[in-house]
C-alpha cells in the first residue's frame, strides 16, 4: 500500500531532466552530496550525472556523505543495495520509487517529538514488501533542562480507595531529580507502596544461583553456534573487559549475555540503578516505616526474559551488541523521554517491540492490573502509591489502559 506518496511530494523529488529525456541527458539532484556520491559511483568525469549513468547504478554507498535529502534517488531505477548510514535523512519517501531495491542500510534513525510517522510507516513498508531494512532506533528528546521530572503520573479512585500509579526509569542520576510536586504530595498521602519487585525481600545469592542455572546451555550448544561471528567477537570483547573468558560466555544463552552486556554498559556510565526511580521510593518507604508491596517476583520475569523464542533472543542480543557504543547517550535521551512524562512517544516506543515482547508486556500487566484493582476494591480508605515502569502505564493493553476497560476513571491529577 503506498498511498501516502502523493504527486505533490513525488513533484518535488523527481530529477529535472535539462532537455529530451534521451540518456545523455544531464539529471539534477537537490542535494549535492547525494549527486556527487553517484558520480563517485559511476566514476564519471563530468559534472553531472546522465540518464545513462543513473540506470547503471545497481549498488550505491553514499554512507557518511553529508546527504540530508535524497530526492532524485528514484531516478537509480535498476537500484538493488543502498547504504545512507551516517546521514541526516528525515524523509526517505523517494526510496518508495525503487522497484528493484533489496537492501536498505539505514544507520541511525531517530525518534524525536516531532517526528513524521509517516517515515516510519514507509520504512515498515519496505519490510513487508520484502526489502532487507537495516536501521538502528534511536531517540532523540529535549533536555526539559530545569524544569522538575514528571514521569508518567496517574490517579484513580473508587469509593474512598485511592490509588496513584507513577510509570518510573529504573535506572537514572541525580539530574531526575526534582520530581514534580505533584507526586511527592501524592507519595506523603499514601499509606502502601507498591512496586514491580521489592529489593530488599531478594536474596541476592539464590537469584545468582537461578540465574547462572538458567542461563547457561545444558544441552551442548554453544554461543557461537547460534551466532554471527561479528556478533559474537564482539560480546566476548567487551565482557572480556571485566574478567569473562570467551568458553564462559560460549556457555551463555543469548538473554542471559544481553543482560550481561546491558549491565557492563551501565557500569562505564555514571548512571545507576541507586538512583532510578523505584529506588528512590523504596528507600524512602523503608525509611519511614511504609509497607511495600511486590507487584511480581525477580523469578516470573526472569522466566519471561528467558522463555521468550531463541530466534528473538539472538535478535535482542544483536540489539544490545550494535548499540553498546551509544549506550550512555540513548540512556540520557531515555531519561530526557521520561523527565518531560510524553506518554505519546512513550506509547510508540512500545508498539514498537516485537510480538513476543508485546505479549510478556500485556501479560505482566494483566497480572499486575489484578492486584491494582484489589486496592481499589478495598473499603478501608487507604492510599496506595504504585511504581512500575513507564512502559507499564501507556497503551491500550497496560494497566492504565486496562483499569479503563474495567469502568475505571484514569486521570492526571490536577495542577499536574
């Protein structure tokens, strides 16, 4: 389906052919930098890139050239394999004109508030058309610089129960902090915390223990077995870093090594768990004495992390590999997300998880809904302030969107 590339917008990218359109004819590009990377592609000596010269191009790197727009591209009509990573691209509709296109290297491709989804849709289309779409998601949000953190923030109430639901970052630095003074209020009214899994209850030991046993091969598969060989030098590198030799990390399923990779990333940052969101309350309940209620346990949603397919596995772990080197920037650009509460780009960025993941999310938030309800059901006037992840309260299937199924009001609160 490619309605959405109206003449008007193929108007303003088509080649202006000086003259007849006899295959000497000269075409210009919009972008210089695109023009030039096909002439380094043709190996022409003229200025200009003929109609010739453009029908010959079968292959085309113009990586890191500096292009912004690429209309005219359409015009490479026998076009297989394109690399435009490393470029400022923000609209890759001529792409929708190559009928022979088979491989797309996209590089980094942003996310932002004001983001055309529309791009997002073409991309995806060319997937589903069959064309190999090779992209690295990535945010890109505005520091709110000094204004206090507003997460995700939410209120419902039945009877005299009242339950306040704070979608947090789990991991963070001190630059989350202010919260907004909203939900500090709403935290010294509460008389129960509750949050996905309450640390202090966790043996740290016993979940050592289960996590090595189910994260390890048992049935002589290897790490490498299942892996690109780039994919797989690449972990090994990194975790070599602290201490792993490479027939230990052999030994490791591809969640497990992601986890790993995750963590490594995270201890060269100087962001920490100590300071995410969910820390900060539990210190604060347990300080002040307010029971702490765990949503779920360390051992369910390890066995979601674990259980999910082995062919999604592979494909989280190749995630993690490729974006170990901007770790710490999409963890800040996370952080930016999460202090300015935009629960709409929030909301995207989970439907944009695969089937699987989608599926653990829905299902976990199911299950987490059923205990939320049971406060609400409660008639006893108490408070009760429920952390989750952010991911947790955005979307139709998430506990915000599945209170409302049940016939509860879901609201800001007020001044929020």
């Amino acid at each position: 389906m490619k309605s959405y590339v109206t003449l008007s917008l193929i108007g303003t990218s088509l080649l202006l052919f000086a003259g007849c359109s006899d295959s000497t004819a000269s075409i210009e590009f919009e972008d210089s930098a695109l023009e030039e990377a096909i002439l380094e592609a043709v190996d022409s000596e003229g200025e200009t890139v003929t109609a010739e010269e453009a029908a010959s191009v079968e292959t085309l790197d113009a990586s890191d050239a500096g292009i912004e727009k690429i209309a005219g591209i359409e015009q490479l009509e026998n076009l297989t394999d394109l690399n435009l990573a490393g470029n400022a691209i923000s609209d890759f509709s001529p792409l929708d004109e190559l009928e022979h296109l088979e491989e797309l290297h996209a590089g980094d491709v942003f996310i932002t508030e004001t983001m055309d989804d529309s791009q997002w849709e073409l991309l995806e289309q060319l997937e589903e058309d069959g064309i190999e779409v090779n992209a690295r998601v990535r945010l890109s949000v505005e520091d709110p610089e000094d204004e206090p953190s507003k997460g995700i923030f939410l209120t419902v109430s039945e009877g005299n129960q009242t339950v306040y639901l704070l979608g947090s970052i789990h991991v963070g630095d001190e630059n989350l902090y202010p919260l907004h003074n909203e939900i500090e209020e709403a935290f010294d009214k509460a008389d129960h915390l509750a949050v996905e899994i309450d640390m202090a209850d966790i043996d740290e030991m016993e979940i050592t223990s289960y996590m090595m046993q189910e994260g390890m091969y048992t049935d002589g598969t290897a790490l490498s077995d299942v892996l690109d060989e780039d994919v797989y030098e690449e972990a090994v590198s990194h975790l070599s870093e602290f201490g792993m030799t490479s027939s230990l990390v052999d030994s490791y399923k591809p969640w497990f090594v992601s986890m790993l990779l995750t963590d490594v990333a995270l201890m060269e940052t100087d962001f920490s768990g100590e300071h995410g969101i969910d820390n900060y309350f539990m210190e604060r309940a347990h300080n002040d004495g307010l029971p702490v209620i765990s949503l779920e346990s360390i051992e369910s949603q390890l066995e979601t992390i674990s259980g999910a397919p082995e062919e999604e596995q592979i494909e989280s772990l190749e995630a993690t590999v490729e974006g170990y080197d901007v770790y710490e920037e999409d963890t800040r650009q996370l952080i930016n997300l999460w202090r300015s509460g935009n629960s709409e780009l929030l909301t995207y960025l989970r439907e944009m998880d695969n089937e699987t993941d989608q599926l653990a999310l829905d299902e976990r938030d199911v299950a987490m809904t059923d205990q939320i309800e049971e406060f609400l059901q409660e008639d006893n006037g108490d408070t009760y302030f429920v952390v989750v992840g952010a991911m947790h309260l955005v979307g139709d299937n998430s506990i915000a969107g599945l209170l409302e199924q049940r016939g509860y009001h879901v609201e800001t609160p007020e001044g929020f």
